[in-house]
C-alpha cells in the first residue's frame, strides 16, 4: 500500500517554525525602528507573537498584541495598511528566496489566559479548591 505524504495533520515543519521565527525577529526590528508615519502607530509599542508561514512560504499569518491590548482593532488595521512596506524592509533584512506576504491579526490568547485567570480567582472556584484542602486535610489527619 503507497504511503502518502501528507502533511495534513502533521502541524508546522521544522523550516516552518525556523521561518517563521525569523519572519519575527526581523519584523520586531523593523517595528522598533519606528520608520512608520502612521497616528494609528504614533507612540504604541506592538509586540508580535507569533508568525505563522503558509507551506509554500509565500503567506505569513502575522499575531500581535499592542501593549495593554487597547486600541487592537485600528492598529492592526494600520499594519495591514502598511504590510506592502514592511515586506519591503524584511526583504531586505532576511535572506529568503521569497519574502512572504504578510497579513497581521490580533492574538487572542492574552485575552483568553486573562479570562481564565479571573475564573481561577472567582470566589466559586476558590471556595472548591478550600473545600478539596480540607477533605485532603482530614484524610491526612486519619
């Protein structure tokens, strides 16, 4: 029976991964520098999560967060204005046969841990958690 090559359900590669970190690294720079004259972009720090190249390399999914999370939706409507420049200047910071094009998202995921944080510290979990302490208590004791 052929074996198929899929890699479907595999995840990301390893050239994937190596790739992507790049991407970030060289898009962080290329943010620090503060080149862009945008008011959406005046004065805000961006942090970039994470990048996540297609498996042809030629589209990069780019996840970032605007330090303290406000504004998120017009920040990253200004990257996206400003992807054409920016996949200029990582052009001609990295050495790819292609630079990918770059499409910026809001990470989710400092949302979602703050979420889950606060239900870890409401009053109804934490009267669970002493109720379990105690009954380990009292085992502990016989």
């Amino acid at each position: 029976m052929p074996r198929s090559h899929s890699r479907a359900n595999l995840g990301p590669s390893q050239r994937q991964l190596r790739v992507g970190e790049l991407l970030r690294h060289a898009l962080s720079e290329i943010l620090l520098r503060g080149d862009i004259r945008d008011p959406d972009l005046a004065g805000v720090s961006v942090t970039i999560t994470q990048v996540k190249p297609s498996g042809d390399m030629r589209y990069a999914t780019v996840f970032c967060e605007p330090l303290g999370g406000r504004n998120a939706d017009k920040i990253i409507a200004a990257l996206n204005r400003h992807k054409a420049y920016l996949r200029g200047e990582m052009g001609h910071a990295i050495a790819l046969k292609f630079t990918p094009e770059l499409r910026f998202v809001e990470d989710k995921s400092f949302a979602e841990a703050e979420k889950i944080e606060t239900i870890l510290k409401s009053p109804r979990v934490q009267q669970d958690l002493a109720k379990k302490n105690d009954a380990r208590d009292y085992d502990e004791d016989e």
